[in-house]
C-alpha cells in the first residue's frame, strides 16, 4: 500500500483543524522543481480511501515546472459528515523520481444544543383557560445552529411563540409554549425539535385542564410521566411505517401520510378521499379519538372508534378546500385509550387518563386543473452522504430545504418502488425560511453493501416542478490492516528488546476500538487498546523482549468494535496476528584490552582508544561503565570521560571507543572498563539478568607537579648552626610534606623562626637545593607580601619618566632569589636566602609560593637582631618528651641546650619545685634536673640535663619556670611510660652527604653527621673524610674540642693541619662517655682559614707598604699649591675564617639494661596454651531451685576440669618444675623468692658475660 513506502522527509502534513459542515477549507503547499530538468508532476489519491469519503480534493492534479519553479499545490475540505474525522492521502510523483505524500487532517464539527427540560406538565381550570411555560435552548458549540419545530401551526391545543430560528455559538433562546385546551382532558404531544446536522430533541408535552380541587390528584411519578431520554433518531423515527422493527408496536397505521393532491373550489364535486387503517396489535380494546381541523378543511371519518383487540377500523380523510389558489396541510393527531380500564374507573377520574397517539399528515392544494401555480424557489442539495453504518442498525443524518420569497412551498418526496431509505417529514409545507429533514438508512441484515438511491421531490403539487436528491450510504464491519501479515522480528540479544514498526490502518469510515489480547510476556506492546479514525493510520513500536533463548511462535487476537455516539456498536470481529522470533547470545572484545596511559600531569587531558568487536550473529546494545580495580584513586565521573558511552554493536562490526583522562588526583589510576549489555539500542536502561563482564584496563599514573627541599647548607659568621639545626629551624621535613600533599587551590603556611644573631651587615646565606621529584615538568614562583606599612614613593629616572617604587627596608631584611623558575624532571636548582640582621629586634616577613595550580605556601620568617648587650638565652627544644621503658633498671637523661647568641656571660636558673612535688607523690626520685642553675659563655650553648625513672604506668606532665637573665620562660615535660623500648637510635631524615656543592664552602665532609650507639664508661673511635673542592687554595682547619664534664668528651684528630687544593684528609673522631645515659646531638665546630688568600693579602700589604714609602716625599707644585699623588685603595687586612660544623649523634645506653630487655613475643611464649577466661555475671534475682540447679551444673564442670588431661598437663608443667627466672603463671615459695632475688644481683646474666668476653676476643 502506498502509504507505508514513505520517508518522513518527504511527508507533508497538512491539518484543517475544526471545520464547520457545509464549509469549504482551502489551504496550499508550496511544491519546486529543485532539479535542473523540467518535470512533469501528477497527484493521485489512495486507492483505498473509501470514495464516499472524498472530501479532499486537489485543484489541479497534474501540472508541469521548469527547473527552480515553484507551484502552489491548493488542498481544499468540504466535510460531508457531521462530527467525523477525515484523513485523505495524496501522492505527488515527478519525471525525475520525485517522491511527495500529503496527508490531509480535518475534522468536522457540528452543532451542539441542549434544552433545559425534555418534560412539561402544565395544568389549567375552566377559569384559567391557557397556561404558559418557558424552555431555553442553548448551543454548546462554536458555530450557528439552525432548528425547527416540527409542529401543525393550526394545532389546537400547544401553540409555539418561536417556530425556527438560527442559534449562534454559546448563545441561547427562549421559546414560549401556550397550552389552549378546548374542553377538560388530558392532552399529550411529543414536541420534536429538529436541528440541522444534530439528533433531534423531543420535548414531552403534557396538559391538564381539571378542575383545581381535583389538580392535587394527579400523581407525577407514574410510569406515563417518565423523562427517561432516548436517542432523538429513533424516537422521532419510530412512527414511520416501513421502518423494520423486532416487535409490532402498541398500534400501527396503513400509511402515516397522504397527498390529496389538486381539488378545485370551483368544481361541484369539491373533495378529495384517503383511507387510512388503524390496526390494535393489544390484548385490550382501545378507544380512538381524532383531533379535527377546525377550519373544516381536513376532516376524518369517524371520529371515534373502539377497535377490538387484534382488529383493524378504516379511517376515511377528507379534503375540502375552502379558497381557490391555496396551499393546505394539516396532522391528525389521533388520541386512543385502553377503553377496558376506563370504563371500570369512576366517571369523575375517568378524564384523569394518560392517553396515547398517533399522527397523520395530510397534505393538498387549490390550484385549478389549467394553473401550474406559482413557481417554486427553493435551494436542495444534490447528495446526501449518511454516517457509517454497522449492518443491520439503522443511522440517521439531517438535510435542510430553503425557501426563497413570500410565498409558502409545499414539498412531497417521492420514493422508488424498493427503498433502503426513509425520510420524515415525507410531505408538508415551508411557510418560513428553512425546512430541516431527517433521513434514515435501513441496512439489510447481513453483508457489507453500498446503498445509493436517487429520490423525486415534487414542489407545490405539480409534476413540472419535481427535482432530485440521491442518498448514499455503506454498510461495513470493523475492520482494519496490518503492514505485515507475519510479524517477525529479528534475532535479539539474550534479555534485550528489539523494536519493530507495525502500521495499523482502519479500512473503514467506522471509528474503531481496538484491543489486543493473548499478548505474551515476551512482547511489549505500548498501547494494548485504542481508537483509530476512520482511514488513518497509527504507527506503533512492538517490543520483542526474550529471557530464554531459543525461537519462539506465539499468536495475537486483535478485537474490534466499532463506535458510535461514543458507545461500543455492533458486534465484535477478531483478527489473528502470527508473530515468530529468535533470541541468542553473545560477546564483546576489546582490542587492545589494556591502555597504559603512562606518568600524565596534573589536569592534562590524553586520549586512547580500543575497538569493541562484536563476533556473535545477533546486534549488542551496551553501556560502558567503569570502576576501580584496587584502591579508589579520583573521581572516575570527572577525570574519566569515554565517548561514546551507549552504542549497538552489529554482528561481525566494531565499534570506536574513545577514552579521555584528565586526572585531578595525584596518585596510580587502575580503572576496569566494563560493559552492560543494555536491553534495547534506543535507552539507557541495563539488563539485570547480565553481570557486567570487563573488557579493558586503564592505567595512568598522576603526578602533581611539586618540589622537594634535598639538602641545605649555611654559610655566614655563625658557628653554632649544624646542618641539623639548620634543616630543623626551616622544618625541612615538614615543609616536605605539604609541597608533596597540598593540593590545587589549598593554601598552606608554615612559620620559620631563624636564631638571633647580633646586629652585622654581613649577610647570612641559607643555600637550599631543590629538585623535582616528579616525572613532569614543575614551574613556581615566590613573591614578597608585604607585612609593614610602609608607603611607595615616586622615583625619576632619566629626564622625565617617573615610576613608583616602594620604600621599604625590611624587604633588606630577607630576599630570596631567583623568584621563579622551571625544574624538569630529576632536575636540581639552588634557591638562595639571604638574611641580614640590619633591624634591632625582631623582623617578620612573608613570601608566597606558588607550586602551580593555585598552591600557595605562605612562609613567614622571622629575623630577630641583637644588640648585643641583651641578657637573654635561647632554650630548644621547649617541650620534651621523654621516652622511657618500664623495664630500664637505672635512669635514663633527657638533654636540652641552651643557646646564647650574645657576647655577655648570661646565668640560667631553672624552678625545680614542680619536680620534687611529682617526687613526693611518687615516694621516689622520678624526675629531676641535674644542673639547675649555670653560667652560658658568650656566642656557646650549654646543655641542661633532665634525669627521669618511670615506675608506675601513670603519664605525667608538668613544667618547669626557667630564668634566663631577663627573661623567662618555661619547659614542657611529658612522659608515658612503655612496655615496648624505644629505638637505639633516632634517625635523621636528612642527607647525611652533600647533594650540592657552593663556591663560599670550598671544604667538604664525607659525612654530615656520625652515629655513635656505645655503653657507659666506653670510648668509640669512628673516622671521616674531608676533602678540598678548590683548584687553587690551600685551607688551614682547626677543630674545636667539645666536651661536658660528667657526659663525654670528643676529640678529633688531627686537631690542626692543612688541606692543599683537591686534595683528601682523613680524621678520626674519638669520643669518651660517661655515667649518663642519654639520646643526645653534639656539634663540633672546625674552623677554616684560607692560606693562599692570607699570602696574597700579606703580599698586597707589603706593596702597598713599599709605595707608601715612596711616595712619602713627593709632591708636585701647582698654581693652585702643593699636590700630592693618589696612594692606592688599602688592602684587607686579614682572610675571612669560615666554619663547618660536624653532628654527631650519640647513644650512651646501660649494658644491663639492654640485656634484661625482652620481646613481646618471648614474654607471650611463656604463658599457658589453655586458659580459663571467667566473666562477670549479670546479676539476677533467681528463686531457690535456679540456686540449687547451678550448683549442680558447677559441680559437675569442676569435676571434669580436674580429671581433664589439659588441667593434669598444667599440674606437671608449671607446679614441679621450678619456676623461670623472671616469669612465672603460679607463686613461688617466699624463701625461694628472696633466694633468687639475691641471686640476680649478684651474679651477672648470661648473655652480658657473653657479650663481654666476644670484645675481649
């Protein structure tokens, strides 16, 4: 079919929306020739549109274009059904494969008018002669409504103020209703109101014209004043005489219209005579009264009949016209009773009977035999199309006649012999404006047929004046078409959907209701039921959705019902849908399954790709998700992006993945890439029933760009500054640490407090070697912030450009240099500070670092100046901590040193009151201070010593106030005493080589510091290497011994000597310990002159000595006077002495101790394999016989304890043998105790003779 062989590119939809019926719609679209030939275009219809239902139309169905002309294509709709819905398609081919469908939408819309009562009773007295009553009609739609009541206007009894009339859209009208009776009675008509293009509304009249006493007496809920409403079709039908019914009427008549065509006045024999029979079908008599014309011109013969059950009376009607020239109609309203019941009544209720009726119309006129009359005007359509129709139910549509001019037009139709087709009113006259007319359509019983019949209508009662109007009508069953008969759909992925397009068109001018039953679980079908109008055509996506694989076969009803009015019409028909399909499995690959992204910098975007294949036979939607593989390093969501991320792999194909990192974490990506399969290609949804299964591994490794601080050296007139002191002053470790961790937009500070020093102009400079341990490229900078306040100034340069320079002094106080750079990876730069001690007191500054990606490190340095003349001291560390282990039989000691960096003799004096008070509380002396008070010499340190022995596991925390000359401060203890002994020794996390070498330090050791790990009372001897880097210079060194009495003594030889130019001098360094046992760092100074600079001074002296001498007694005489000559610039006087210092880090432990320490481990080795753990019972109130039962349940438990092997092996194990030296799970005997406690001080453990006799060895 031609509707289903178009691309959606090519379709033109054009939409009339809401059309009035009886109107004509035009619209255009714009067709052009966009090829470069001339083309021929011709336009056809669908073949299967029902041609009855033509009601689009082109205006030109052929035509022909040059190349780049356009023609304007005009559609026009004229609607011929009331409330239907039309879809039309055209298809528009050209010469050169030009391919163009039109789909035509419209919808007809028609009037919609309501009444406000369908029941009037109206009841009136001999006194009251009429009575009257008021209905609205009101028109609910959006166009103009034509109406008419179909009423005799010479009836006697209900008399209408409002006839016909035109009803606009939301507007309404009043009609009166004037009830005249002419006697007391009952009187009943059923007003129809007949509206064009809309069911009519019948209007129940009901009159009452009783004496008042008796109006309480009529009862307004019998059965005969029912409202229940009807279809307005077939009531207002339902009196016409070849309507097919089921069941016979209550009564029935031989013909319910008669034409007394032509009858002169002026003839003797002036009448006209009809027959009419009136047949009662009842069980009952009935009693029939005739309603007569009162002008005399209609009279029927008899008046009053009583018809026996089953039998018929011959009515004769009579046409008499009273005036020559004249139209005349009249309807016989025929009133009958069940005259049984009336007549066993009581004469006085006897008019309270509900009669029924029947009607007649009648129809004449007076023209002479020789007069044609006047001529008719008058305007009817040709073809009247009926709506759909379902065999054998009737339908109805409605058809207007309009008169022209003044003068009334009389209408008769004329039917052919054999009719499917019935009209009402088959006769009558037009007095005003309009006539509205019902048609009816009488299908047969069975079969699809077209019934088109073409009727006469004669005007005015002359045979000249006849004209001709054709009905058409179809009658056919739901039904509708499928675009395929076997619905198959292709093989799909285990769990997943595959999407089909079916095409269901209605075949009929029927709306219908479908529904499709049977339906699987394994098909999915959106919309189960629906409506479909007439020859459209909805598209619906059917779901194919296995679980199981293997193939599969299942058939589909499809039910239909046609609708009418908005009600299931009709019988129901069914249609068989065959439906197969195939489910298989399969499998993703990727190639290559592993992207090894390598060393990538931070936020640095780098892509790869894989291709996923597809080896099975069946189409694989996925989606790919990742996943960490190990520890979750980043966020996958932002540093992960793979496009694309869903895609449908078909059989034997592959697919381009695309995988972009750009990482924000530093650290090691290990990323899974997996796949899941999805359950259709067009969503996002996954399958439950699949695991996702891995395909390819990402690795990359993110590096942030970062410093490291390596080494550090120091060189300026400060000798008391290590290496050591120097790496803890700027918390080298920890300013490690965060350029390692700080991450992109933190910030970080970190404060450096430099040693004081007195007030000199000679700059101190801290040299700090800096790599780049990372494998990408680092840049940084560092700048100034500024602290003071200090204001800029305006500065000139040249003759006129002026620039702003601040004017401060302190930025003298500490530069660094240089302020940016670039590091490659592995790579080492030197950035320099300089310090200079220019300011009294002390001097903050504050640089900012940047490491990139916004990280900043906001140093801030202190330079504090002295006088020289101060009295204070300098005490590190403030806080100690002391380590001590339980098990250590003598005290251990805990050195803080006291630094003075003036020039005086400053004393110290440390409160000691704290110590004696934790001392009485503990019974013991278990701290103390072993030298409280001391002189400090100018420019030297001196060490306090801090003696403590822990015997309780108790912490402990205190201070102790210091004096130190004019100040005061104060030291920090703490202590928690451990079963687990601290290290022998701390280790430094410094270079213990130099990693760079500076011009201002020519001498190098071949170790920063020394180790040392010896017992009391011992000497250790460990040796060096120094080593002149100079190509020229000769050094003279001098070591500076260091020694404290009471703790040790180190010597370095030789003492004195000298290093020629690259050249190597070995030194040993010797170093007697005392009693104390400590942790301690010691720092001995040597002391470098260099020699060849000294000669070349003493030489530079003598010459400039020698020219002094000379030039004594010279002079020159000048106008101006006497003029001596210019001696030159006076040589230094002596070489600058620089100094190196040396760490030594000492261990001075007791050898007891160390032996009698045990591990963890040997302790547990020593306690039984079994135990018994008893927990505390919850108490509880338990009565007697509880008591007693757990009693019972005790004593048994003991007596499987004692005869148990375990508890007999714990007897023999522990109780006979004799108990460990120093452990035991049991008491000993109290002799036995005192025996060995003897014992262990006397003679010595095992393991110290034996360490002792393999150093004498």
């Amino acid at each position: 079919m031609l509707q289903y062989c178009c691309d959606a590119k090519d379709i033109k939809i054009i939409d009339f929306g809401e059309v009035e019926m009886g109107r004509t719609i035009i619209k255009s679209i714009k067709i052009m020739n966009e090829s470069c030939k001339e083309q021929f275009y011709e336009a056809q219809r669908d073949p299967v549109t029902n041609p009855i239902d033509h009601v689009f139309n082109l205006k030109s169905y052929t035509w022909t274009l040059l190349p780049e002309q356009s023609f304007c294509c005009e559609v026009q709709y004229r609607p011929v059904v009331p409330f239907s819905k039309n879809v039309d398609y055209f298809i528009i081919t050209g010469t050169a494969s030009t391919y163009i469908k039109i789909i035509a939408h419209g919808t007809c819309i028609g009037p919609k008018i309501s009444s406000s009562v369908n029941k009037i009773i109206l009841k009136c007295s001999k006194k009251h002669t009429q009575v009257k009553r008021q209905i609205k009609l009101l028109n609910h739609s959006k166009v103009k409504a034509a109406f008419i009541f179909d009423i005799d206007i010479e009836h006697r009894h209900f008399k209408l103020d409002i006839r016909q009339g035109i009803l606009n859209p939301c507007d309404y009208k009043y009609i009166t209703i004037t009830f005249i009776p002419t006697k007391e009675g009952v009187y009943v008509y059923h007003l129809p109101c007949l509206i064009l293009y809309q069911s009519p509304i019948i209007i129940k009249l009901y009159g009452f014209c009783i004496p008042i006493h008796q109006q309480s007496q009529i009862n307004l809920e019998s059965h005969e004043f029912s409202s229940q409403v009807q279809n307005g079709f077939e009531e207002y039908m339902s009196d016409s005489i070849n309507i097919k019914k089921e069941n016979l009427e209550l009564v029935s008549l031989s013909k319910n219209y008669f034409d007394c065509s032509q009858v002169d006045t002026k003839n003797k024999i002036n009448r006209a005579h009809q027959t009419v029979c009136f047949t009662n079908h009842s069980e009952t008599n009935l009693l029939l009264k005739w309603d007569q014309d009162v002008t005399g011109v209609f009279k029927i013969e008899p008046c009053i009949a009583k018809i026996c059950p089953n039998h018929s009376a011959l009515f004769e009607i009579i046409f008499q016209p009273n005036e020559e020239n004249n139209l005349y109609t009249k309807q016989f309203i025929g009133y009958f009773f069940d005259d049984d019941a009336k007549s066993e009544g009581k004469e006085e209720n006897k008019i309270f009977a509900i009669p029924s009726f029947t009607c007649i119309r009648v129809i004449g006129h007076s023209f002479p035999t020789s007069s044609a009359g006047w001529i008719p005007q008058y305007e009817l359509p040709s073809t009247i199309v009926l709506p759909p129709c379902i065999p054998p139910l009737p339908v109805y549509t409605t058809f207007l006649i309009k008169k022209f001019g003044h003068l009334p037009l009389m209408f008769h139709f004329l039917p052919p012999a054999d009719s499917h087709f019935v009209v009402k009113p088959m006769l009558g006259i037009i007095y005003e404006d309009y006539q509205v007319v019902v048609v009816q359509m009488c299908p047969e019983v069975m079969g699809e047929h077209l019934y088109m019949e073409q009727w006469a209508i004669c005007f005015n009662g002359n045979p000249k004046n006849k004209d001709y109007i054709s009905f058409k009508g179809y009658t056919e069953y739901a039904n509708i078409s499928f675009n395929k008969s076997t619905i198959t759909f292709a093989t799909v992925h285990l769990d997943t959907q595959q999407k089909e397009q079916i095409l269901i068109r209605n075949l009929t001018r029927h709306i219908i209701m479908y529904q499709f039953l049977n339906v699987p679980s394994q098909l999915i079908i959106p919309h189960l039921k629906g409506q479909i109008y007439a020859n459209d055509i909805h598209s619906h996506e059917w779901v194919f959705h296995p679980t199981e694989c293997g193939e599969y076969n299942f058939d589909i009803k499809c039910v239909l019902m046609a609708i009418q009015n908005d009600l299931p019409t009709g019988t129901e028909v069914s249609i068989t849908l065959h439906v197969t399909g195939k489910c298989e499995a399969g499998l993703l690959l990727a190639i290559p399954n592993e992207l090894n992204f390598d060393v990538q910098l931070y936020g640095n975007k780098k892509t790869k790709s894989f291709y996923v294949y597809n080896f099975s036979s069946v189409n694989i939607p996925f989606k790919i998700i990742c996943c960490h593989l190990s520890w979750p390093i980043g966020c996958i969501e932002r540093d992960v992006k793979i496009h694309p991320l869903s895609e449908t792999v078909l059989p034997g194909k592959s697919k381009k993945i695309t995988v972009s990192i750009t990482p924000y974490t530093p650290g090691f990506y290990e990323i899974a890439i997996k796949y899941i399969v999805r359950i259709n290609s067009w969503t996002d949804n996954i399958s439950y029933m699949q695991l996702p299964r891995k395909i390819c591994n990402i690795y990359c490794m993110c590096e942030l760009p970062s410093l490291k601080i390596e080494d550090v050296h120091f060189h300026g007139v400060c000798s008391l500054i290590s290496k050591i002191n120097l790496w803890k002053i700027i918390e080298v470790d920890r300013l490690n640490i965060t350029l390692k961790n700080i991450l992109p937009y933190e910030k970080e500070s970190q404060y450096i407090f430099f040693p004081p020093m007195i007030l000199h102009e000679n700059p101190i400079c801290i040299k700090l070697c800096i790599s780049n341990p990372t494998s990408v490229n680092t840049t940084w900078n560092i700048k100034r912030m500024q602290l003071c306040f200090c204001k800029t100034i305006s500065k000139s340069r040249g003759l006129s450009f002026r620039y702003m320079e601040l004017d401060c002094v302190h930025k003298k106080v500490c530069s660094i240099y240089p302020q940016s750079g670039f590091i490659k990876p592995k790579e080492q730069i030197v950035i320099n500070i300089e310090l200079r001690y220019l300011l009294l007191g002390k001097t903050r500054v504050k640089w900012d670092l940047n490491i990139g990606h916004e990280r900043h490190i906001f140093l801030y340095m202190q330079v504090e100046a002295l006088s020289g003349s101060e009295k204070e001291l300098l005490l590190y560390p403030q806080t100690v901590k002391l380590d001590s282990y339980f098990g250590d039989k003598k005290a251990q000691h805990q050195i803080c040193w006291i630094y003075n960096y003036t020039n005086n003799y400053l004393p110290y004096t440390v409160d000691i009151t704290n110590l004696r008070k934790i001392n009485q509380i503990y019974h013991s002396e278990i701290l103390a201070c072993l030298n409280p008070d001391g002189i400090v010499e100018p420019q030297s340190l001196t060490p306090l010593i801090l003696k403590y022995h822990l015997k309780q596991f108790r912490a402990i925390q205190t201070y102790l106030p210091i004096t130190f000359g004019d100040k005061k401060t104060e030291l920090f203890i703490s202590s928690q005493p451990s079963i687990v002994y601290p290290p022998r020794m701390i280790k430094e996390i410094l270079p213990n080589l130099d990693a760079f070498k500076i011009k201002e330090l020519p001498i190098y050791f071949s170790t920063d510091y020394i180790d040392f790990y010896t017992s009391i009372h011992s000497c250790s001897v460990k040796m060096f290497m120094m080593y002149n880097t100079s190509n020229h210079n000769r050094f003279a060194y001098t070591w500076k011994s260091n020694s404290v009495p009471g703790l040790w003594n180190i010597e370095i030889y030789p003492k004195k000597g000298v290093i020629r130019p690259k050249k190597l001098q070995s030194c040993r360094i010797i170093i007697n310990v005392e009693s104390l046992t400590c942790q301690v760092n010691i720092n001995v100074i040597c002391e470098f002159l260099n020699i060849s600079q000294r000669r070349m001074i003493q030489r530079s002296i003598y010459k400039y000595n020698e020219i002094c001498k000379k030039l004594e007694s010279e002079f020159i005489f000048t106008e101006k006077g006497e003029q001596f000559p210019k001696l030159p610039s006076k040589p230094k006087k002596k070489p600058d002495i620089f100094c190196k210092t040396l760490s030594v880090h000492c261990n001075i432990y007791s050898p007891e101790d160390i032996v009698l320490r045990t591990k963890l481990i040997e302790e547990l080795k020593m306690v039984p394999t079994d135990e018994l753990q008893i927990q505390n019972n919850i108490k509880s109130s338990d009565n007697y016989e509880h008591t007693k039962m757990m009693l019972f349940i005790l004593e048994g438990m003991t007596w499987d304890i004692l005869n148990s092997r375990i508890f007999k092996h714990t007897i023999q194990e522990y109780v006979f043998n004799r108990p460990h030296l120093y452990y035991s799970q049991f008491f000993t005997n109290p002799l036995e105790s005192e025996k060995l406690i003897m014992k262990s001080y006397i003679a010595p453990p095992r393991k110290l003779i034996a360490t002792i006799l393999e150093k004498v060895r």
